[in-house]
C-alpha cells in the first residue's frame, strides 16, 4: 500500500487484475526459514565496504535500542537473511505507463465495484463504527482493499523480514528500509505476527491493504477485541486500520467529497486544469464546467481542482482536498485518480463517460524522447523511463505554455515536433466533447 516514494502497488496490482473472487482468501503457507544468497558487492558501497552481516549485527543493535526485546531478534533472526532476487526486483521494476482509461477498465471493472458493495454489506458493523470515529465513508476503505489485495485474495508470498532487510542493505533506500525492518520487528515484539506470520509483497506490504511496517505500527488497530492487531486475517483490523491510516496519516476531511466526474468547455482555460490551482466551484461553473449530464456545478465556494489524467480529449474529474489522500497513499496519478473513482462508483455513481473519440498517446520511444527534451530544457521529469508521471506532467505543461499550445499536461506529436525544432504540426488527435 502506501507507496507515497514508488510504485509498487500499482505494479502488484497488474500481476492480480485478473482475480475476481470476493471470497477471502486463506494467507499463504507458512515458508521454511528462508535461506541467504550471497550478497551482490555493490550492495555494501553505502555502507563503508562492511559486510551483510555487519550491517544486520549494527541493525540488530538499533533495534534493540528502539526497545525490541532480544526474544523477538532471536525469532526474527532465521528470516533476516539477504536476498538478491529481491533487490534486483526493486531495481528492475518497470512502471506502467497504460492510458487511465485502460488502468481503470481493468482495476476498477465492475465485479470489483460489486465486491466492495458486498464487504459493505457483510462488514457493515466495522465499516460503520470505521465511519463514526474517523469519519471515512465506507466506499473509501473499500476501494483500496479491492485494489490493494482483491479483498485479501492476493497478499504476496514472499517472507517479509528477509525482503525488508535485503532492500535496507542495498543502498537505493537503505535509511528507509532500516526503518521499517525495525518497525516490522516491533509487529513482532507487541504480539500481532510472529515472525513466519510475516508473509507479504516482495517490496515488504503487509496485509488486506499492504501497510508498511512504519504505518502498521503508528495505524494498525485491534477492532475485533481479540487483543492482536491482525491485517493478514481480521477483516475488522483492516477495516478500522485503514480507516486510521486514511484519517490520521493522510488528513482526510470528514464529510466532504474527492472526486467526481465532470464535463469540460472547450475554452476552458486549460493552464488552470492542474491539482496545484484550486477554486471555488462557482467559479469552475462560470468557467463552463457542469457534471457530465450537463446538470450545473453546486453555486459555493468549496475548493476544487479540475483533474485531466489524459489531457482535455479525456476524462474529466473534479477533485477536491481529499483526494490528496490518494496521491499520498500512492504517487501515480493513474493509481490515486482510479483508486478515487472506484470509490465513487462503490458509492453508487455511474461509470464514467468514454472519450468521443480515441486519445493519443505517444509511443514508448517518443515519450522517453520527448522527456530527454524536457531534461535538455532545464526540467526535473524524474527517471527518464518512457512513463508520464507528476514532474513530467508539469514539465509538460510548462513547455506547452511556451509555445502556445493549450497547457492540458498530456504530451502530444504537435508538441514533441516544436520541441525537436521541426516544422511539422501534427494535430492532437481526438474531438472536443
């Protein structure tokens, strides 16, 4: 869950799209205590040339300072073995880079929207007790468990001890991993998991909704009075937990909305369509916009943005401050805008509106060349990977600007040409709606 720094989630979330089971699923058979594999070299360059069983010893020794007993590093120590399948994983992982549309035909297919409706009704109790003390609607919760974990059907089979403290030996995301190799044996020591319970992502997720050990620790509560806070297997733990994490960790804002479809002008001013600009909804609706059925926008000053995941011939979205809770749970704006609309569709609104006619999208190659441009340009895109994310997108917008073309943060033929220094105009594919 929660990978507000990469994203592992939505990657996990493709290997699983295809199940469709609203049953939970048993958690996977206990492995025997993994075995070490002999560390890559380079893997100790950040750690001043020491071995893996160096670094383990000092991080051993943190861990008992933060006030984990020795009992739990004994137990713990058969799983806390190095593993260089796993940082390689880490660092050949590939984003995707599918249109929203495709991303949330999949993810958020109706048998997943139904599934969510069912645990609401079957968990009705924990999801209103959820609802009263943190102020979470129950759709919400629901949509990032369906996404997260198929509602506990796709957990991960990997042991997560040995996953966190390979990752926090290899030097990408040492600090971070160390962190959570700690906080997962604190799990450990208050009594939630043992030590061989732990099996979870590859990426070290735990749980229904793949909590990092750090927001196991700080969110994780017992709601089914059994004195364990337990995420693999209590379905009102998860519940309640997730309510927590949302509330608390990501500042939601009790009683008001995060997302809904709408309908754009033509002449909307598109620099203005960004989640950094923020204005009253009345006046979005002088500006043209309306829901999609052309009813008119509320007349109040609630603050909103206008979200276009694939520019102004796309989906349209109004989102408001809680939808930052998405961005936060998972930085892909493709993840968070799917993960909101799930949860709108949970609560009953109706399927979002497909474009009038196709959108394009850039080839591969052309987008990795378009973001070399940017790079040229003096723009932080982050990895030049062939994928638009965040810094793209507003890099993207930036040099739309420039050139007077209309600033909608989707990457086109006509802009790359300009930004090779060509002559060609190619026209942005697709119909004003």
């Amino acid at each position: 869950m929660l990978q507000t720094r990469f994203l592992i989630a939505a990657v996990a979330l493709l290997a699983c799209s295809a199940t469709a089971s609203a049953q939970f699923a048993p958690p996977p058979a206990r492995p025997a205590a993994p075995k070490a594999t002999a560390p890559s070299p380079r893997a100790a360059s950040c750690h001043n040339g020491a071995s893996f069983d160096r670094f383990l010893a000092d991080v051993k020794q943190q861990a008992v300072a933060a006030g984990v007993s020795q009992r739990t590093i004994s137990e713990a120590s058969p799983y806390l073995v190095y593993d260089q399948g796993i940082v390689n994983r880490d660092r050949g992982q590939r984003v995707f880079g599918q249109l929203f549309t495709e991303f949330a035909g999949r993810m958020a297919a109706p048998y997943r929207m139904q599934n969510g409706q069912q645990h609401i009704k079957a968990h009705a109790a924990a999801f209103a007790r959820a609802e009263k003390e943190y102020g979470v609607p129950p759709a919400v919760i629901a949509a990032f468990w369906g996404l997260e974990s198929d509602f506990g059907a796709n957990m991960g089979n990997l042991p997560t001890l040995k996953s966190l403290v390979s990752l926090a030996y290899d030097c990408r995301r040492s600090e971070m991993f160390v962190n959570e190799t700690i906080a997962a044996l604190k799990i450990i020591d208050r009594g939630d998991l043992t030590a061989d319970e732990m099996i979870g992502s590859w990426a070290g997720e735990l749980g229904q909704t793949q909590f990092l050990p750090v927001h196991y620790v700080n969110y994780a509560v017992d709601y089914d009075g059994d004195g364990r806070r337990d995420l693999l297997r209590s379905e009102p733990d998860v519940i309640g937990s997730t309510a927590n994490y949302i509330a608390n960790g990501l500042k939601w804002r009790r009683g008001e909305p995060w997302l809904e479809e709408i309908k754009v002008p033509q002449n909307l001013p598109w620099e203005q369509t960004d989640l950094t600009v923020q204005q009253p909804r009345s006046k979005w609706a002088q500006l043209g916009v309306t829901y999609p059925d052309g009813r008119p926008l509320p007349n109040d000053n609630l603050a909103a943005s206008v979200l276009l995941p694939m520019g102004r011939f796309g989906p349209a979205f109004m989102a408001y401050a809680n939808f930052a809770a998405y961005t936060e749970w998972n930085n892909s704006l493709i993840y968070s805008t799917t993960a909101g609309y799930l949860a709108t569709r949970i609560a009953g609104a109706a399927p979002m509106r497909k474009p009038a006619a196709p959108v394009a999208q850039l080839p591969f190659n052309e987008l990795k060349q378009l973001q070399q441009l940017l790079v040229q340009a003096g723009f932080n895109v982050g990895k030049v990977d062939g994928v638009l994310g965040q810094q793209s997108r507003a890099a993207v917008k930036a040099m739309q600007t420039k050139y007077g073309l209309p600033a909608d943060s989707w990457p086109t033929a006509e802009l790359l040409a300009r930004m090779r220094g060509g002559t060609a105009q190619a026209q942005p594919a697709g119909v004003v709606r």
